[in-house]
C-alpha cells in the first residue's frame, strides 16, 4: 500500500532545512489484482497489454487504486511527484524472490488479463486475499507456483558435456591433479 499527500503546500521548514508538504489530502493506494479488474471493467480493455495509455486511462487506474473515500476532484490536485510516486510504486518487485533468465527462452504473446490471473489463481489454489496484494508480488507467486509444477527439463548433450567439463576441472583444482 502506497500512502501520499495530495495537494496541500510546501513550505521550508527551517529547524530540519527540508521542504515539507503542509495540509493537502492523505490518501491510500493499492496496485493490486482488485484495482486490475476494477479499470479493465470499466475501460473494457487489458491494463497489462503494451501500448500508451491515455491520460483518461491512467488517471482511471489511479483512481481505481484508491482506498476509502477522497474528496471530489482529488485527482485534478496530484502533483508530478505524485504521480513519480506512484509510478515507482506500481514497478516495485516487491519481493526478495528472484529468477534466473534463460537466454533465448521463448516470450509469451498471451495478453493477461484480470481473468486469466484469476484463473490461475484458482489453478494454483492460491487464497483470495491475495488479490489485494501488490499485482508484482502476486505475480511472482504464480510464477513460483508454476516453475514447482512443472516437469524438470532435461539436459541437452551439449549442456550435460559442458557441467561434464566444469566438474572435472573443478576436481582437478581441487585434488591438484592433471587427470
């Protein structure tokens, strides 16, 4: 959850020598499954899909990823770092997990939408509550999920001759022979 200061003003506060934000509105924001589907209903086209938005379209995610209730035309009064704000919130990974990128592996040309999330949600059995987590970090879970499930590859000849190689070698350094 990503909580910010809408509009308000900036004054220079002496004793910290910062710029700090004076009144303004606070409000919550949730980049999350729920707030996907919430814009996808309304604009009735896929979020994730490449391609510019318009300013319409992502003043709509914005305020589809409010929590509670704001004041009218609070959108109108976010300001530019505002909007960086948010916009470094929605790329956050959000999770310590990472994964190792095979070189010239395929990319899918699927476009994902709220449903298809969900349905793979249910795939996986992974509890409802996380449709409010961070979209990112609900990602990553699917992709774990799937990456557990899946069959183990097998080796090409040319990758089980390489390890094949790197063992030997590293055995020859470690007992200090020549083979």
């Amino acid at each position: 959850m990503l909580k910010i200061v809408v509009g308000g003003d900036e004054a220079f506060d002496e004793s910290t020598e910062l710029f700090v934000r004076q009144g303004g509105t606070a409000i919550e924001l949730e980049h999350s499954l729920v707030s996907l589907s919430k814009w996808e209903s309304k604009f009735e086209k896929p979020f994730l899909a490449k391609g510019e938005k318009t300013s319409a379209e992502v003043l709509g995610y914005i305020e589809e990823m409010i929590l509670g209730k704001v004041p009218e035309g609070i959108l109108a009064q976010l300001s530019d770092s505002n909007i960086q704000e948010i916009n470094t919130y929605i790329d956050a990974k959000m999770t310590a997990t990472w994964f190792r990128e095979t070189p010239g592996a395929p990319q899918t040309r699927e476009v994902i939408t709220a449903e298809l999330i969900y349905y793979w949600m249910i795939t996986f059995q992974i509890p409802w509550e996380a449709q409010t987590w961070h979209l990112n970090r609900l990602f990553t879970l699917i992709r774990v999920c799937n990456l557990k499930g899946a069959k183990p590859q097998k080796m090409s000849r040319a990758e089980v001759s390489r390890r094949n190689r790197e063992l030997n070698a590293q055995r020859k350094q470690q007992l200090d022979t020549k083979g």
